[in-house]
C-alpha cells in the first residue's frame, strides 16, 4: 500500500472528506438504524467552527480526515475536541498517522486534554485510537421505545414537589464524584441556580419530569426532553425527533429497589404519549451502576467519548 502524505486540512479537501463522512456514516448505520442519514455532511464539517487538523492522501486521493475544535476551558481544562463530524478514514491504521501530525500543533498550543467522538460499532477504529492511549469515558446510548403502561408508583411531578427536587438534584454530581469516577470537575450549581431551572422546565410541554415514590415518599426522578435541546446529542449523534432521557438519579438507600426501573417504564409510557419513538441518553462509562443500568434496559451504545490526558 502507497504511503500516507499528511497535509493540513484546507477547504479544497471538504468534498473528498465530506464522501468519507458519509461512507462512515451509511457503515454506522448499518450497525445502528435508528441513527439518521441524509445529512449535508459538507455543513456538517464547516460547522466545527475554529477547526485545526490534517488530511490524508495516498496518490493524490484524500483517504481521510482529522479536525478538532476547542470548546471552554473552565470546564474541559486546556482541550481539542474531534467531535463526531470531525475525522474519517477508509483504513482505520491511518488514524494513528493524522492524529500524530494534527496533536503535535495542539500540543504546542498548550492543549492536553484530548477529547474524541468515535462510533461505538467501529471496532477497528476504536482500537486504533485505544493504541493511542484513548480511553472510553462515556457513552451515548440509543433504542426503540416499547409500548409500556405507566408503572403506579411514578407520576409527573408539580410546583408543589420543587422542595425535593431540589433536594435530589445533586445526587448525579455526588455519586459521580466518588470512586471510580472521579469526577471531582464536574459542573455544580448553586441551590438557587437548580429551583430556578427545575422552575423554568416543569411548565415546558418538551420536558417531562417524572418522580417515583415509595411509602407516599419521593425516592428518585427522571428527566425527559427533547433531543434538539441537548448540547451534547448532536450533529450525527443526534436522531432527528428522538427523546432523551437527560437526567435520573434515585435515593441512594432505594437503588436494587426497583424504583429506577419503575422510572424507566414511565419514562418509555410518556414518550409513546408524545410521540416518540426513539429514545437516547447518555452515561459515564467509569460509573458503574449507569453503565450496567442503561444497557439493561435496552440502550445500545452508538457514540463512545474517547479521552487522553497527556501529562
């Protein structure tokens, strides 16, 4: 096989990345149909605004692409983001080469924390970027939504519940702050700052926020919206008109319960009422109950966030 010319990635290369894009996408979703196609996959690559990276060629034809974005620093330290829309490549090896041209500048820029957003069902690609010394950090997942009745021990919940609402709210970020999350950086709001949202959405007829109760006592809640909301579900990890599930959390003592489950039926019962018939959500993969939790209840994994941290 003709070596790999590496060169920087200019506008003259958008269509031949655009086709690789795409070919990557139509194998994806071959793995994962209820992912979209049909995307102006050209505006998707001109939309990672700032972008820096490289292109790959071999006699002259463009064979694949890496791009990566910076996003804000108070939350993802000095980073590069490749985002979704951000790398393709016919042979999965190649990745390896533009990834070390393109990081060499991120580097010098003072930017360690390397974040990457890969297809979950490409195995060979996965790998390659593993050789790297990328590790799985989270996952977003995908499924049909069943027909389910809604479980009598959840109902939607009112003004009337903002106290304990509130009182839950924290409990992602402190179960995620532990062992082996670590996720001590993760972003925290200020009591106030979680009434007043949770105020704002409990009125918005694309949220639904459900509560469980067990012996007349809220012991968890779920949070439901529609996936054009999200920040994170986007560009090709976005199905057009799907359901996420953005937050859950239970009481701690409840968790093996069954009240979770009991949310996650309620959950699918009020996506069937509005309409939907898929749902996403996502998780970390260091946490350990969120990532056993979500693939048993039918979410298969069809993005995985790669990161490294180089010292």
């Amino acid at each position: 096989m003709p070596g790999l010319e590496i060169q920087p990635f200019s506008e003259e290369h958008l269509d031949d990345a655009a086709a690789l894009l795409e070919q990557r996408q139509r194998r994806h979703r071959e793995a994962e149909p209820l992912l979209d196609d049909g995307y102006d996959y050209r505006a998707e690559i001109e939309s990672l605004e700032g972008a820096s990276g490289v292109v790959g060629l071999r006699e002259g034809r463009v064979v694949g692409f890496l791009l990566g974005v910076r996003k804000d620093d108070s939350r993802w330290g000095p980073n590069v983001w490749v985002d979704a829309p951000g790398h393709a490549v016919e042979e999965a090896e190649d990745i390896r080469d533009l990834y070390a041209a393109a990081a060499a500048r991120w580097f010098e820029e003072g930017r360690t924390r390397h974040y990457v957003i890969a297809p979950a069902s490409d195995s060979d690609l996965l790998d390659a970027w593993a050789r790297l010394s990328f590790g799985q950090q989270h996952a977003h997942g995908i499924r049909e939504v069943p027909e389910t009745p809604w479980p009598d021990s959840v109902r939607l919940a009112t003004e009337e519940d903002i106290d304990v609402l509130v009182e839950l709210s924290p409990l992602l970020v402190e179960h995620q702050a532990e062992a082996p999350v670590f996720g001590v950086g993760l972003p925290r709001e200020s009591e106030e700052e979680i009434r007043e949202s949770i105020l704002e959405d409990l009125p918005n007829p694309k949220i639904g926020d459900l509560i469980a109760e067990q012996d007349g006592r809220v012991v968890g809640a779920y949070q439901l919206a529609a996936v054009e909301l999200s920040g994170s579900h986007s560009s090709l990890a976005r199905p057009e008109g799907a359901l996420l599930l953005s937050w859950a959390a239970t009481r701690p003592e409840v968790r093996g319960s069954g009240a979770g489950v009991a949310l996650m039926d309620a959950s699918f019962a009020w996506a069937r009422e509005h309409g939907y018939t898929t749902m996403v959500t996502d998780w970390r993969e260091t946490n350990l109950l969120s990532s056993r939790f979500w693939p048993r209840r039918g979410f298969r994994r069809s993005f995985i966030r790669l990161y490294r941290s180089i010292p």
